[in-house]
C-alpha cells in the first residue's frame, strides 16, 4: 500500500510540473511566454494540433499562470492566460477564422448566451486577417483590459470581458470542443 501511494504521489506531482518547451511540426513551442503589456509570465499547459479533413491547420498552445489539467477549473478562472496558433496550413482566410470562432461557439453555448456575446464576437472577428504558414495568432486575456489579439506581435485590437475569453476557451475546451485531441494536448493530458 505504500508503494502504491508512493507512486500516486509521484504522478501527481509529475503532473503539476510546468510543461517544457516543445517542437511540433517544426514549429518551437517556448515553455512560456510573457504578456506584451504588463511582462506577466504564463506557463506553457499544453499545446496540440488542430487537424479538420486530415490536414493539419495551426499547432493551438495553451498559457496560464500555472499548470491546471481541469477544463472546467481553466474555464471558472479570471486570471492572465493566453492561447497561441501556429499556423502551419498554407493559407487560412479571414472568413474561415471568424466562421471558425463563431461555429465553436454556437456549438458549446446556448442561443441566450450567443445572444448575448453577440456584439462582443462581431467586433472580435473584426481583429483577423487572412493568415499564411508561419503566422501566430496571440489571444491573451488581461484582468481588466479584456482579450487582446496580435498577429505575428501587431496589435489588432481588444474585447472586454472575462466572460468573454473564457466562452472563446470553450470552443478548445468545452462539452464540444473542436477537436477532442487537441483539448487533451492543450489541458496538458497527453
């Protein structure tokens, strides 16, 4: 019995252990990045590949302030966190973005909850532009400033509302999520 606890032990603190930095699709996956405004540090917890009609779209890398594997744990919080796509596809257009955000939505919110972000999500699908291999999307969430996009570090712009990131989380993390695999890489679970 003590073994077994020993080892229950070991797992667990393995798990709680920042995430080392990566390679995925030649892409490097830094082990943590610090916010443009404030130099906050979050921690690399976990990163994955986003696949639709077995092509590979963009490497989705998930940062917060420390490790949590809990979905619902990451979706409750109001603290920094931050989520980079490395787009490793050809080319993705705008319209294909801002559809994708708003398919992932519909499918882990409610129509009320649509509604109600509704304003919110047309401006924030106003910050995108067509995308090439290569470019970074940067999604960070700032207590009091809201969500805030760059792409390849140029600022677009910025949505208010924790309520906010964290609905946009749920298309990565929630009951639906766009892809199973990748939610398991960006929760840290693989």
């Amino acid at each position: 019995m003590i073994r077994a606890t020993a080892i229950i032990v070991t797992c667990l603190a393995l798990a709680s252990q920042p995430i080392q930095a990566v390679t995925i699709n030649a892409a490097d996956i830094p082990d943590s990045v610090s916010l443009p405004d404030n130099g906050t540090q979050l921690v690399l917890n976990g990163a994955g590949i986003r696949e639709k009609f077995f092509m590979d779209i963009y490497i989705g890398a998930l940062y917060l302030q420390k490790s949590m594997h809990d979905a619902d744990a990451i979706l409750a919080d109001n603290g920094y966190a931050s989520v980079l796509m490395h787009f490793i596809y050809s080319e993705v257009d705008s319209e294909k973005i801002t559809a994708g955000w708003t398919d992932g939505l519909a499918e882990n919110l409610t129509a009320a909850r649509m509604q109600a972000i509704k304003p919110r999500l047309e401006k924030f699908n106003t910050l995108f532009r067509t995308v090439v291999r290569g470019d970074v999307i940067r999604i960070d969430y700032v207590p009091g400033s809201g969500t805030q996009v760059r792409i390849n570090g140029e600022w677009r712009g910025s949505v208010e509302g924790n309520d906010f990131f964290r609905d946009l989380l749920r298309i990565w993390l929630g009951t639906k999520p766009i892809s199973k695999s990748l939610k398991r890489d960006m929760l840290g679970l693989d």
